[in-house]
C-alpha cells in the first residue's frame, strides 16, 4: 500500500489545509517525466518519514482549482505546508538529499 494518499480539489483544504501534521503536496500529471522520476522518491520519504509528515500528491490533469489558486505553473511542483500555510516550494525534479534537506526541520 502506499504511503502517499491521492488529494483532490475537494478534499484539499481538509487533507492538507487542516492537518496537524506538516504537509508536502507533489503536484503532477501523468505527460510530465520528471514528475514520474520524483515519484518513487517521495513514496521512499513517505515509507521514511510519514509518521512526522504527510504525503500527498495531486493529479494537475483531473484538479485545476488547486493548483490554479496555488499558482503551480509548471511540474513537478512540490509545497510543504505547516498550519496551512505554504511554508517551502521546489520546482523541478528534485534528488532525494534535496527534498530530505528541504523537509529536515520537521522529520
């Protein structure tokens, strides 16, 4: 089973917005090959990590709403969110040391 959870436009704000834990969204879409080489990356952090921080991703193709309202303008896009608010964004394909580094104040 995985360890990250698929989120939509609707349930965004009660899944990310409103958790209490530290959130990282990893926005794609399925023409994106970047995003496919971060994907197994953010499944190993999730099996790692996912006690201390929520992993989520969200399909660009089937949800507009979100990434619109969040200005995502090109894949991958990964947020971290902590009380709701965007506290981190990295754009781009990212290695697994950058996305640990990104994330290490809250593991």
């Amino acid at each position: 089973m995985s360890n990250v959870v698929d989120v939509t436009d609707a349930n965004f704000a009660e899944v990310v917005l409103q958790s209490p834990k530290p959130v990282l969204v990893d926005y794609w879409a399925d023409w994106c090959a970047p995003c496919k080489q971060l994907s197994p990356i953010v499944e190993e952090l999730a099996a790692q990590h996912g006690d201390k921080v929520t992993f989520v991703k969200m399909d660009t193709n089937a949800n507009t709403a979100v990434p619109a309202a969040q200005g995502i303008m090109s894949l991958p896009t990964l947020q971290v969110f902590v009380g709701g608010e965007v506290v981190t964004q990295l754009v781009g394909a990212k290695s697994k040391a950058a996305l640990t580094k990104a994330l290490a104040e809250y593991l």
